[in-house]
C-alpha cells in the first residue's frame, strides 16, 4: 500500500482524531489516564423497589432475551456472564482489569458474544412485565442484576472494556427506572453503580469522540442520563458529568449529522442506535424538567428521523441492510422483529417533530404508550423520491409501491463497506435486490473482506480488486469520490460516477417506471475483466440465453461488448448480526471496457 494512500486517509480521517486517539492510547499506556488508576469495591444489593405507579393487568407474555434479534429466545435465569451468546465459549480472563484484555484477541471470538446479555435489555423487558401486571417480574430484575455485579466488579473483565457498551447499560438502567416511576427516588445500590460507570466512561470520551460515531453519541448521553441523575437524587459530584454528557450530544449532533439527515456512519442500523440515543436523552431531560437542548441539536435530529422513516418499507418496518450491521437494538420496548425499524422513527418523530410518522395504530406505537407520550394528530408527509446529497443516496419511488435506492461515495467521514453504486431494490415489501450486511466483526479476515467488499454489493467489481483498498479492520482508504452525478425526481432517474485509485472508472444510470428498473453500467480502465453483481431475493432463478427469470420477474442483461460469462452463483448473506444464510448472485463478465444494461421487469 503506498505511501501517499495511508497518508491521505489519514488527512481525511482528521488531524485532530488522530490525536486524541494517540493521546488517549498513550495516556492509558503510561498510566496517566485516570481511568488506571480507578478502584471500586463490589456492589451489591437491590436496585428497583415495588412500584407504587399505574399498572396494567393485561399482561400477554413473558419476557425473553433473544440475542442479536435472532437466536433462541433465553429466559433470564439462563444468562451468564463470562459464556458468549454466540459460540458458547467461556470468556478465561474475567478478574482481569479491562485495560489489559483485548477486543479481538480473546479465546470466545467474537467479543460481542460476551457483550450482549451485559447490555441490559433484559432490564427493560422485565420492567415491562411488571408494569403489565407480571408480578414476579421485579424479583426477577433484581436477582438477575444481582448475579451481574457478584460476577462484574467494577472495572475488572470484558463487559468493563467498552466505554460504549457502560454507557447502554447506564442508559437501559435508567429507563428501566423511568419505567417503574423510581427516578427522582432511586436505590442507593442502583445509584452507586450508575456512579461507577460514569467514573469508567467519563476518562475516555476523547478516544469516544475521535471515533466520528455512535460511541460519542452513546457515551455522551450516559454521562448526561447519568450525571443528572445523580444530581436529583443529592449527589452533586454528578454536575460535572452531566455538563460533559451535555456538551458532546450537542457538539456530535451538530457535527455528525449532515443538513440532509445522513449519519457519519452510512449504516441503517447504526442511524437507528443514534436516533434512539437522542429520543433517550430528550426524554430524560424531560423526565428531569433540565434546560432544552440547543434547535440546532432539534433540528438535526429532526432530519436525521426523516432520513430514516424515507428508507423504510413501511408494510415490514424493514429498510435495506447498508452499512455495518453489528445487532444492537437500544430500545426494545416492542415484540416486533429486530430489523423492523418503525418503533424508533415513531418515537423520534413524536419526540422531536410532534408529528405521527403512522397514524394508523400499531406495535411501533407501544413505547410512546409506555413513555405516556400523546400520539399527534399531524403526520409527516408520506415517503417519496429524494436525494440526500451530503450523504450520497438517491431514492426512487414510484407510486406503485417500488423503492430503489442508489447510493455514491460522498464521504465526510470514514466509509465502512465498499458499496459505492450499490443499488437496493423494493416492492411489495420483498427486497428484490438486496445487500450482503456484516455478518461478524471477528469472525476471520475472510468474512471482513466477504461482506464488506464490493463482491457483497449490488455494483462492479473491477479486475477483481476493492473499491477501495482494506487498511485495517475498520479502515478503507482511497476513499472515493462521485462524479457526473444527477437525479430527476419527476424521470425518475438519477446516475452518478467515480474513478478509483487504480484508475478504473465505473459509470452508472438508474431509471424505475411501473413495469421495471433499468440500469445501465458504463465502465472503463478495465485490464482483464469487469463483474456485474446482482444479489437476488430468494427464489428459484434460472438463466435462459441473457434472460434471468423466477416465473414472476425477469432480469434481461445486454452489453455492447462481448458478456464473456453470465451465471448464477451462490452468495451468502447477513440480516442479523452472526446470522448467514446462502442467496442467488447473478454475475455478468465483460473483459474490456464497455457498457452493460439491465432490465429487471416485474410480471405481477
């Protein structure tokens, strides 16, 4: 990798984050971080008292913890800390300070296996049990935290490690709080441990805020939640806490979130864990009657809980599966699916716009029945095409109910997949044309390069390298820019371009009427061969001369040059988080520099 690559991706990174995450590294290192040198004696006793608030008899079920979405369904007595929810494997080291583990090292995999029960949605779902008249509900909260802090002592072992995953913790604890009506008079046990966490959160928000991602936005809003809670409950060493928290949700809001809604992240899922951040610290501060945040923070979180409720299908709840996807769901109050996005955008959209994104009633509308929020009379405008040109996204829909969307590099922060060009197509509430996820983050390099690469993307890979070039784990660099781009709201069109670091150039034009989408791919720079992808729903596909058809859709494939191999492949892809099932991939080869034309014609 050249010189000049690293050194640029370095500038686009910035400056100023590569200090702070040098200055927090080294600050560690040394000793001088204060977050060395914390110690904190076990806690232990009852966190939650009976409630003495309003509750509802018409309990329905109980509550089970379904890790990352998907797994088995675990009842709460069956969590354990040390073992991961994900290969059953024993975390070794768990007495050990956090500082000395490492996130990818370990003898369980992936770390998130371990992580997952420690995030405490399991608080909230037993807080709603005992809210919907499940008695036992509250016993169960309390011994299940218990055996939490017997087998965590502050600051020691793997769930200590991540100042993101304290900062869920402090935040599910809080709402499980606000659930039961005990926030202004709270366990003393429940505040120390709040307590501990800020003191573990508080010492590396800079290596948080250097990140440009949901990790400032998480542990902002901890230190705010947290701090002032402990400020209404007479400990005022919370101010300062609370001050920070406060000024990072303002300063991240202003500086993550583009005019157009979109998050530094270009990832659904990761939108939704900010949105819900913000929805989280709005309602706290209310809860509490401290000082309105800034309109600009208002403002931004109002676009960006647009942008959102724009990608969403609106009969699944579902939206397509861009950018990192790594599982987590900060608001699990409903017992829709895990990639059904609806819950958040209404909540976000009541909160901060005072208007329904549904009006008809719904599953999504039961935390706003849980937060006793009003449901408005106003809705917001119903979804239509647009484009988002901070963030690179064109989105057609037509009034018949299909939805493609387009995106192209425009990066202000670090892109995470190599997905530019990629195309994600809609209809019926079916994802026709669909991108590959994440899978896992430590899983082997094979299904970092698999699922983040170009091959997992709706696009063209050309001479079979990267977009852009994998620096490391969570770094691409050459990072690409758009050219020629455009967008037609009454055509329905819209197309855009880029060049990459190798020369190669790919050019690409969208169009979507009532019968099908048409694309057509223009790529140059071509050494030895250029593959079209198309990642297909699945179905029983069969490849007829340059016709792909499953019996209702037909996809018709034309090329100027010679289409050297036209086949369907086996691909794989990830819905949830650790979850891989195999799809059909259409792959189109041309050995040269030419153009390719796609039609894919819907029949019913």
């Amino acid at each position: 990798m050249s010189f000049k690559l690293k050194a640029q991706t370095a500038i686009d990174l910035g400056l100023l984050n590569l200090a702070r995450v040098a200055g927090y590294q080294l600050s560690v290192r040394s000793g001088i971080n204060p977050v060395k040198r914390l110690s904190q004696a076990p806690i232990s006793g009852l966190l939650f008292r009976p409630a003495t608030c309003s509750r509802q008899s018409s309990y329905i079920k109980q509550y089970k913890f379904a890790p990352f979405g998907w797994l088995p369904p675990l009842s709460v007595k069956e969590l354990k800390w040390d073992s991961s929810v994900l290969t059953e494997h024993c975390f070794s080291e768990m007495s050990k300070p956090w500082f000395n583990l490492s996130d990818f090292d370990s003898n369980v995999g992936d770390i998130k296996g371990i992580w997952e029960a420690s995030r405490f949605d399991w608080a909230l779902g037993l807080a709603r049990d005992y809210l919907f008249g499940r008695e036992s509900a509250l016993d169960e909260l309390n011994a299940i935290a218990k055996s939490w802090m017997d087998q965590n002592p502050p600051y020691l072992g793997p769930n200590w490690k991540c100042g993101q995953e304290a900062s869920i913790r402090v935040m599910h604890l809080a709402f499980s709080a606000k659930l039961l009506s005990q926030v202004r008079k709270t366990e003393p046990t429940l505040l120390a441990l709040i307590k501990a966490h800020l003191q573990r959160i508080a010492p590396t928000i800079a290596y948080a805020v250097a990140q440009d991602n949901n990790h400032g936005t998480s542990e902002a809003a901890a230190l705010f939640i947290g701090g002032s809670w402990l400020v209404i409950n007479g400990d005022k060493s919370g101010n300062r806490w609370q001050k920070l928290g406060r000024k990072w949700l303002e300063n991240r809001a202003k500086y993550l979130i583009d005019k157009d809604g979109t998050f530094s992240q270009y990832s659904v899922n990761y939108h939704r864990v900010m949105l819900d951040t913000y929805s989280m610290a709005e309602l706290w501060r209310r809860e509490l009657e401290l000082p309105p945040f800034s309109k600009e923070l208002t403002k931004k979180i109002s676009l960006a809980t647009q942008w959102l409720y724009q990608l969403i299908d609106t009969s699944t709840g579902d939206a397509p599966n861009l950018g990192h996807n790594d599982g987590a769901r900060l608001l699990p109050l409903t017992d829709t699916d895990y990639r059904d996005f609806r819950p958040s955008v209404q909540l976000a959209s009541v909160v901060f716009l005072q208007a329904s994104a549904w009006q008809e009633d719904g599953d999504y509308d039961e935390p706003l029945v849980l937060f006793q929020l009003r449901k408005p009379q106003q809705n917001l405008p119903t979804p239509a095409s647009f484009h988002f040109e901070q963030g690179g996204y064109i989105g057609l829909r037509h009034q018949s109910g299909t939805f493609a969307l387009f995106n192209y590099p425009k990066f202000r922060f670090r892109p995470a997949q190599n997905d530019a060009l990629h195309l994600d197509l809609w209809r019926g509430g079916v994802n026709l044309l669909r991108d590959g996820g994440t899978f896992s983050y430590n899983a082997g390099q094979d299904y970092i390069d698999y699922y983040g690469g170009t091959q997992s993307h709706n696009t063209i890979q050309l001479d079979g390298h990267e977009q852009m070039p994998r620096l490391s784990r969570f770094l691409l660099g050459g990072w690409l820019k758009a050219k020629n781009v455009n967008f037609d709201e009454h055509q329905l069109t819209g197309q855009a371009g880029y060049r990459d670091y190798l020369g190669g150039e790919h050019h690409r034009e969208v169009s979507l009427t009532e019968t099908s989408l048409k694309v057509t791919d223009q790529v140059s720079g071509v050494r030895n061969k250029a593959v079209l992808r198309w990642r297909l729903n699945l179905d029983n596909w069969q490849v007829q001369g340059q016709k792909v058809t499953n019996g209702n859709h037909s996809i018709f494939i034309s090329s100027d040059v010679k289409i050297v191999r036209l086949e369907i492949i086996e691909g794989k892809e990830s819905r949830y988080y650790y979850q891989e099932r195999s799809i059909s991939v259409l792959e189109v080869e041309i050995s040269s520099d030419g153009k390719i034309t796609t039609e894919y014609q819907f029949h019913s």
